[in-house]
C-alpha cells in the first residue's frame, strides 16, 4: 500500500514505515502530523483525487530535524574572468510515516 501526498510545493510517494526529509516546519520531536492533501492511495485498487482523496489521510511522526550536505552553486564565464561560488545548506524536518488510511 502507497499513497501520494502533496506537502509544501512537492510530491512524494510514501508507504508505511518510510522516512523522509520534508522541508523545516515547526514541529516538535516525537509529535504526530496529519497530512490530508492525498493526492492518490493505492491498496490493491488505485483511488486518484480530484484534487485530494477524500477521507484520505497519512499520519507522520516527527524524528528530528537538521540540515543536507552543502549545495555549491558555481558560475564562470569563460575567458570573461567572470566567476561566482555561492552555497546554501537545506533545513529540513525528518518524519516516519506511521500509517496510511482511505
């Protein structure tokens, strides 16, 4: 059984146990989050939204939360002398998926 939950501006298909890196929000260790914008779930027979599933929901819980590896940006113009580094470190939230329900 998956399902496919929209949370900020990303998609992501998710099944019972997953871990994933969310983008940072606010939320304390160990707390439970309720996502109810499904997408789609399937559990032997494909139910699709329009947009949501309704009735749909996956319940997360929150593990921690940190920082990704570096992301190094660089630019060069060639035979310009022109070049520019820039780098930025993503916050995210990490999450369980503790179970799906349709």
């Amino acid at each position: 059984m998956y399902a496919i939950i929209k949370h900020g501006s990303k998609q992501y298909k998710v099944s019972e146990g997953d871990f994933l890196n969310l983008d940072h929000f606010e939320a304390e260790a160990k707390s439970i989050v309720e996502i109810t914008e499904v997408l789609a779930v399937n559990d032997g027979n494909l139910k699709v939204g329009a947009p949501f599933v309704s009735g749909a929901k996956v319940v997360l819980e929150v593990v921690c939360e940190g920082k990704d590896k570096k992301v190094v940006i660089y630019k060069k113009r060639r035979r310009k002398d022109s070049k520019l580094k820039r780098g930025f470190r993503r916050e995210y939230t990490r999450v369980k998926v503790t179970s799906i329900k349709a």
